[in-house]
C-alpha cells in the first residue's frame, strides 16, 4: 500500500539504486503559488553530506512534472521526481546470501519471493522520504498558519548532539535518537473519530519513515505513572487553553485548540561499520557481515524535516476534511 | 472516519447511553464456526465489576443480527449489537457547560457545534470497544495458529498491580498503566510498504482505542540510546529467527517470522474522583468540578483484551492479503 | 465490500430471512434535523403490496439507533434497522440444488463456498436496498436546494405501465423497465477527476442496485450515431447554461450547472411464475423448476425511490469533498 | 481523486502539454516477466496518425522508471511515464474565454478557479489514457488465462467502420461510435457485495475513460422490454454454463463462469472542425468559435484496447481479492 491520506493523497515510488524516487500528490487545492528555491530549506535539512551522515551526494534536485502550471498548482496530481546519481550498486551484492541484521533483507526477498530491488535497500531505502519532505514543502502551506516544528532533541542518549555524533564515529558504530514535535497555532477540531484520530494517523505515517521504533503523546509513557489529577489539564479560557499539556493537544483523538506535542524514537542506523553475524543463507553458517556502501552514524539527525512534513501532510488532509481550508487558493 | 481495514473491515456505531453499540465485520471468510459460548471469555475480560473498574454493570452480550447461518459465518457483513440498560445520564448533564479536563467534551462540542450525544461521552465511550473485543474473537479464528496475548505489566508505575489499585483506591484518584502485547507464530512476510507496515496498522488502530498516549515496537524508545551493534538482531536460521529481538519482529516494516513484541502506555482515567479545576464556560469562571457518573479507577485493567482484538484485525487483514488464509474456511 | 463513498460512507449489512437489514451512515454532517414521519414518505415508494409487487408485507419500520440526539444528527455514525417479520423461508430450500436462473443462488453458492445464507436470496436481496432509501432521506437533506427526482418511464417497452403490468399479470411472467433519474439545481464543478467523474460514482452505485443492467448519461447510446456538430451543447450565459443537455449535464467528469440527466434499465425479475429449465445439481439432469416465494412481476415499479436516494448519496458526497455544504448544519 | 482500486491501484498523472503523463501501479504482483516490446502491441492500437484520428503523432515509448528489476516486477510501484513532444499550446490559447461546447474547458476552469493547465485539456486529455493502456499489458499478464477483447462494432451508426469514417470526414465533422467488450474464460466468483458488483467496478472505471455517455451489461436496455421468462439464462452444467448469456455473464454482481459481455457508448469527438457557437465570457456575447489544434474524427477508433486495459485492470483486482492469482509470479 503505497498510497496515503483522505482528501489528500500520496502515492510514493522508486528504489534507491533505480532511476529515481518520486511522490504523486492527489487533491491538492488549486492556486498555491509554488517556488523552487521554497523546496531548497526543506530538502537541505534532510540531506547528507554532514559530519555523522552518509558520504553518498546527491543532487536531490525536484523535477516537477505535473500538477503545475504558471508556478501555482492545479488542483491536478503534483508528481515530484528526483533522480539518483551516484549509485554504487555492487556493495549490496552479497546481502542476497547473507541478509544484513536490522535490514529489511530477509523480510522483502521472502515477500517478494526474491524479485525484490535490493540494490541499496530498493523501494525500503530512506532514499524513499524525498519524495516527502517535498511534498511536506507544500502542505506546510495548506496549513499555514499552522506551523510544524520538529526538532531531534538526543542522540544515543545524550542532549549534546555534537558529542553524540563525536562517540558514535569513536566508537566506530552508530546510534539512535530521539525526536521532538510541536505544531503550534492548531484549529479546535481536526481528527475524525472514532479509527481516524489525530494520534492515529500521525502514528501510522511515522511508522512509515524507515527506523522508527516509538512515539507517545503529550505525557506519554510516563502517563503510565501519573495519577489523574496530575494528568489532567485544566482548562481555563473559552479558546480551549489548558494549563499544562499533558494530552499533547489531544482530547478524544481530536485537536483541543494547544500545542500537538509528539516525541518519535529512531533507532541506530542498521549499518554499523563495526563487524557483525549474520547467517549465510548458501553455506547455512553463522558467519561474519561486513556491511560496505555509505551509511549514517546517526540518521536521525536527518529526520527531523521528515517527520514534520508527514506531519504537515496528515494535518492538511484532515484540515481540509474539516473544511478549514480552501479548496481554491487565490 | 469509523471504518477500518482493507480487505477485512471493521465499521463502528453507537453511543454509551444511546439504545446500544455495535460494529460490522466486512470481508470476513465464510464458513467460520462461531461458537456463541468463545465470546463470553473476551468479553469477560474487559467487563466492569472488578476492584479498580467501574460499578456500571452491563450484560455485554453480543446480538448476532447478521452474517451468520447455522452458527457458520456466511461471507456477508457480521453485525454485533450491544444493547445499554445501565445508564444514569443526568449524571453528564452539567459537563456542557463546565467541559471536564481530559475529556472529549470540549473538543468534540467544538467539533460537532454542540450537537453531539455528550452523555456518558457519547461516541467517544470507552463502550465503543465492546464491539472491537467481539470482532477480535472472530479475528483470533481467522489468523490461527498466530496467536496474540496481551497483559498488563504494570500499572502506576508499579509492577504489583494489586498494590497499585489500593494505592489509587487510597488517594481517591485514578492511575494508568503499561500493557505489554507479543504475537507468536507469525508467518515472514506480513506488512505491504511503504505506508501499511505492520507498526503503521497497528499504532493506527491502538490509537483508536480512548486513553492510549504512546506505543513502541521491540525495543522501542531505548532504541534510541542503543549502539547499532547493540540493537541489531543476527540472524540464526533460515527461518529468520533472531538471537535477540530488539525489532520486535518487524524489519523494513514486514514480519520476519519472529514475535511481534510491543508495548502501550495507556492514561489514568479522566474522570478522577477528586475535586478538580475547570473553566464554566457560562460563568466564564475557573470553578471547582466533581465528576459523578462511574468510572474506573485504572481502566488499563480491562484493556489487554482491546489490544489483543485489534492486533488480531489487523493481522488477518495482512494474512488476507498476503493469502495467508482461505476466503473460505471449512 | 459493502462500504462504499468517500467523506461520507454507507456501510449495509444484513438478509432477506435473517433479523433485520440494515445501515450505518458515517460521516454526516451533525445538526439536521431528523424527523421520523419524513421517511414513510420515500420508504412507502418503494413499499411492496400494489398491483405488480411481491405480496410479502413487512412494515419497513426504521429504527433509530444511533447518530441522532434530540432529533438531530449528532456527527457519530447514524445506524439504522429494519426488522424482519414476514419470512417464508422453506419456499428457498430447493434452490441449493436446482439454482435458479437469473439469480445469485449458483455464484454465491460458489463464491462463499456454499456457507451463504440463501434464504430469500440472503444478503443479494433486493430488501437490502431499504436502508439505501432511508440513507437517502437524509442525503437530500444535505443536498438541499439541489433536488432528485426519478420515475419509471417504460414498462416491458411501453409507456403507459399499467397497461406493461396488466400485460405481464396475464402472460403470467415479469417485465422489466426505464427509470429516468433528473437532478436540478446542480452546482458547477462537482466530481473529482480523474477516476471519481459523476458518472463514475453514480454508475457505481447504480449497478450496486440489484436488477440494473444498463445506464446512460444525456444523450447516452444514441451519442455513438450522432454528429459532434449535433451533439455538443452551446453555452448561452455565464453561469454555463446549455442550449440543449446532450451532455447529461456533466463535461469532463464534472458538473456543468445543467441537470444531470441519466437512464437506467431494469431487467425483468429472474423469479418468473413460469415454469423454467435449470440444472439439479444433485441429479446433473436439466430438470423442471417452479420458482415459489413471493415475488414482483416489475420490480422496476419500487426503484425509482432508490435511484433518487443513491444519486443524492453520491452528490452529498462530492458536495462536502467540494465544501458545498457545512459541516455542520444549524 | 486520481487514484483507483483496491489491492490492485493505480494513481494517474500529467497533462496533454506538460512534461508528460504518467501512471503508477502499486500492489502488482512480483516476478511477472516484462517485455518491454510487448507493450508495442496495445500502445499501436491507441496509437494516433491511422486516417479518422488526430495528426499529432507522438513517440508514446514508455519509460518504466520503477518497480522493474531485471526485467520482472519487483512488487514494488511500478511507475511508467510517457514525455509530451508534440505539443502546440497556443492553439488553446483562446478557450479561456470562450470555452469549447462539450468540453472541460468550462467545468475545470469553475472547479480549480482558473488555476487548471487548460492546455490541450490538460488533465482532461484523452492522452492520460496512455497510462492506462500500459498498465492494462501487464493487467492481462496478471489475469491469463483470462482474456480480454474489445473491438468497435459500429461508428456513427453503421456497421462498416471505413464508410463511417469517409462520411464524417466528408461532413467535415466527428462520430461517435460503438464499443463490445468480451472476457472470457472467466473464473466464476469475482465481484465483491454489496457495492463492488463486476459492474459497479467496470462502470466505474469505463466512465473514467473521456467521451464515454453509457454502458450496458449482457442484453443491458433491451433487458427492460423483455419477459422474464425470455431474459433468463437456464443453466445447463456444473460449471454454471447457461445456454443463453442475457446475464452478460454476471449474477448479483458475481461473475458466473460465462463470458462477460458490455457495450460501450462513445459520443463523438466535441472537437468538430466545423464551426459552432459559444459564449464569449469576455464580450458576453454567443459567437462563433473555430476549434483549432489536432483532433480525431471519430476518437472511438482508437478506444478498444483502452476499454481492455481497464477491464483487465479490475479483473486483476478482483482476482487477487479472491485469491485467484499468486502475490509472486515465478
């Protein structure tokens, strides 16, 4: 299922070593304005290239090929393309035989029965969120003046990212971290009960980005500890404001007019550089794995722009289910 | 939106002190037995009446008013109604003017223009999931022999659960808790990406379910301080089977025929018994509110069986769709 | 799947023989006003016991059982029941042996590997469309100034019916007929290219109705022998009002401001008074079959109220996708 | 709403006078071979330049940018996109103010406020079918034995295609024409109740299709002018095979083991080269309007393998619904 959203839809495609990564955007309000050095910000905040990212550059320049017209949409499907450039596909060779720990390898060849790309993790490559930081571009302006801010607040475990990154690379191994989101400005009613509440379908698209392992709500897991009347926010204007936040925004699987404030676990990027076990699928031993191509120490440090612009994305499809924005921009 | 699933779906109706609630099974398998007798067992588990729960006693017992012929299901849709005889509405009347803290009341009066059934809190009762545990008896049959079990492994932060009630009991206030859920016998292969990977549906559907504030796959949020060479799980068989199970039995979203481990952590009820401070929006005074009605002081204690049921939809949908199961039983 | 629309979803369920047949309505706007006594209207259309129609009386009573507060629509899903009483279902028996020709006995038998409840044609029942009507009430609500009217224009080829039905009584066999479905006051851009065009979801649904073989749009069939000079509709003013309606009031998939114009044929009921030829199934002889049960001789009388009710579902629909209509009603 | 299916989906794409048009099929089985030669064969019979359609000769190569790995389906996306060469958009220029009779020119323009790409109907074209005719060959793969056949059986009324062509290039003026469609050697038990029916499915989709005014199943409106006792088909062996096929195949929405047959109305071409009137939204005034640019005499020459593409396209959704088709080809 390769297509998300309601009234808003996407259709993601493309395998990391094919020719490109694309995103269809389907019901997308006609008459936003659209420029390309908009999509720039965006896209480098995801890119590599920095200390405890992968040395694989690429261009990640958007190809906009329908939907567009005189530099606004059309209300037609806004199909993003972005070319891959510098592939390297002969290091995945040998993780036909001996499938990499962590890796969608096994999983996909005995899905797809072997026909699977595997070529640098194919269609389950992260290479695959372009396609929506693009389109996360254009629904932060659906939204606007909603504003989605997220922002990776550990590394490994440490507050200090920089010395996070500094371990991990000394370590000669990699690591996790831990994301932070607030989307400020939030209309009194999004979130369609009783299956489409806000924490589900942010849930369900965050599980989507490769290398999530959890997310929580407001207070979250430590809700677990609370008492009630600890948890509760008390409510003390007509607006909806509550003292404190512990429902992250949320009452009901509904937006309560507060903050929505999420925290999103990233596990440490499977390929560690460090020597690992792995079975042979061909000799049926257990036997070493070392895991070639350019990989990140840490990618969450990557992911923040991401997980804002699903964000954005489930937030503009039930905005405008909930008819609090145009159908026609002008 | 209150239908979910793909092949298998589920559609939800009813409110707490309307005449009952109910749900429609769409797209099951014909020629399952139903055994009127096995739902007794589920649904006893998330009855009312135990210490810690709520004395609103209900009969909960399941009217089968279609798709069954001669205790076989027949491929039509299975509705399930729940008739409500214990109601004490007067009880709600006055939370339209002072909207409780931590409940829909507010959000669903701003969403609905004040026209929603707010007694009991309407469509948004915790009554609602009597036709999930229901549907999740069907759906135990469908996805045989993976079996799912979900328990309550703490709840106030204590692991002596006991304890933890007469705690709350003690403070006269209410208290959330921890429920751990592992799927054994799961087939390699479940999980269509990019969007419908196993942790997508399952958060999707856990976050229906009133009350859940986080969930996290395998080793969740300590994923985050972990090494990759930590995290990773070798690989030992040609099964798939892993060492270690940090990934809770998913990779790139797809089952690798390891457990599906995850945890839930669910809030203390919002209706506390102690005196709490709220807004009246008549008075537009911040006053004191006691919340009558019957309410439990940990409803986490009636909630495995919730996570369990809808963990089964969700893995009979994926088995449907991967051809795991016959459309037709015999 | 017996789900079906968009932002607004009918879920049908139930059989002929069975408890009731019924409806779940998600996704209507909350505040309309409800009144009971506005449904004997539409459903008394579609009533059996005038000349041409089955003798099977049933009260056709609908029961209100959730989604409405205080005689309004209350957002949360409106479910609505209709028992039935006066079943005979021994007349159904000898059809798992000998099916009879025209009707679903021998596919369901064989989709549901024999598990369907066939009694009175079970879940393929024409009963189902009782909660389509009672949907449909509501949707002119929601639709409303945009109006639907269908009527029954031929019977068995002719125009005056009476004289069809009197025809058809005395040859002791069933006929079939013409329904012409006009929809006015339509606003312009309705639809939602490209796979959801108005004729897509009107013949969708149409074609969910049992008996229907046929549809077409304005000038339908006799458009593949006219000229496009003949064919194409002037515009005369800003609002785009055509000279003439060969279109059926739909260019492109999307409305055009003009009345939807559209046909439908109806076959002949398959349950004919007349002896007939069929397969026993147990024999493997083509024996003698004398369809018993109680049956219409034009079931083409009783359906123009369920064209109305689909149409107006399908254009409630795109109305709310377009935010033609409130969310909520007051 | 550019997106169509159910496990089987296609999202559609582009514009007559952009960069290209595009389709991308998710949910495909894998291992399926791809020849990218076969698709010469399907994409020719849409093909324009034959005497009776448009000059504008376009390459019409696919590019398969995903969802191929070493010529087999990976299982993943398959994207394939078709680059616009030959356009001449100032042709179109003139239509904003005096929108065409017949066409979307009008109706798009209200619905996107003006923003639409009105360049040679933009996302209106007939040239989006090009996607769906290439998704139908690898459709027809997925459903063999299964086969599809579709042929145009009359042109503006007549039998003998040439003649009706060389009569309307002498009228200086486009035809319409008549499409049948059979499949055969269908599996009996295809069609979803209540509302995915095989002709609620195939009618959708047929309407999708541009100029499409109606479609009839088996004897479709002749059914209304006929006995009961005349229409249905008796059943003469185990296989559900019926001497007669007025059920064009279908009973209660499932298919019966006999061939499926429908007919298809195709209106002519509203691009007449003679001249007609319009509205001049600028002047307010009905003038003359010349429709310049490159079009078809009679478009439905070039309509079979498109009605094809679609059909089989529902079949294999239908069939991988039913479990009549592996998820892995090998």
């Amino acid at each position: 299922m390769n297509v998300f959203g309601n009234i808003l839809k996407i259709s993601i495609f493309g395998e990391s070593h094919g020719d490109l990564v694309g995103i269809t955007l389907d019901g997308c309000p006609a008459g936003i304005k659209i420029n390309m050095e908009e999509f720039n910000t965006d896209l480098a905040r995801r890119k590599s290239g920095k200390i405890g990212t992968t040395p694989r550059k690429e261009l990640d320049r958007p190809e906009f090929v329908s939907g567009i017209y005189q530099e606004r949409t059309t209300g037609a499907p806004l199909t993003i393309l972005f070319r891959n450039q510098n592939t390297h596909s002969k290091d995945y060779k040998d993780f036909l035989q001996q499938p990499r720990p962590g890796h969608a390898d096994f999983t996909a060849y005995n899905k797809f029965g072997g026909f699977n790309d595997h070529r640098g993790s194919g269609h389950f490559s992260g290479r695959l969120t372009l396609g929506l930081v693009a389109t996360g571009v254009i629904a932060k302006k659906v939204i606007f003046p909603v504003f989605v801010n997220a922002e990776l607040i550990e590394a490994g475990g440490m507050k200090d990212i920089d010395q996070a990154i500094q371990y991990a690379l000394r370590k000669n191994d990699t690591i996790g971290g831990l994301i932070k989101c607030k989307v400020e400005n939030v209309p009194v009613g999004l979130g369609e009960p009783f299956f489409n509440s806000v924490e589900s379908l942010i849930s369900h698209i965050i599980f989507s980005i490769p290398a999530i392992k959890g997310i929580e709500f407001g207070s979250g897991f430590q809700a677990s500890e609370m008492l009630g009347s600890e948890h509760n926010d008390p409510i003390i204007n007509k607006e909806g404001k509550t003292e404190t936040n512990h429902a992250g925004g949320i009452n009901g699987g509904i937006t309560n007019g507060n903050d929505i404030i999420f925290r999103v676990a990233v596990k440490p990027p499977s390929s560690t550089p460090k020597k690992q076990k792995s079975l042979n699928l061909e000799t049926d031993q257990i036997e070493d794995l070392e895991v070639k191509g350019r990989h990140d120490a840490c990618i969450a440090l990557r992911m923040p722009v991401i997980v804002e612009a699903v964000t954005a994305f489930v937030l503009a499809d039930l905005m405008l289910q909930e008819q609090k924005v145009p159908r026609v921009f002008e």
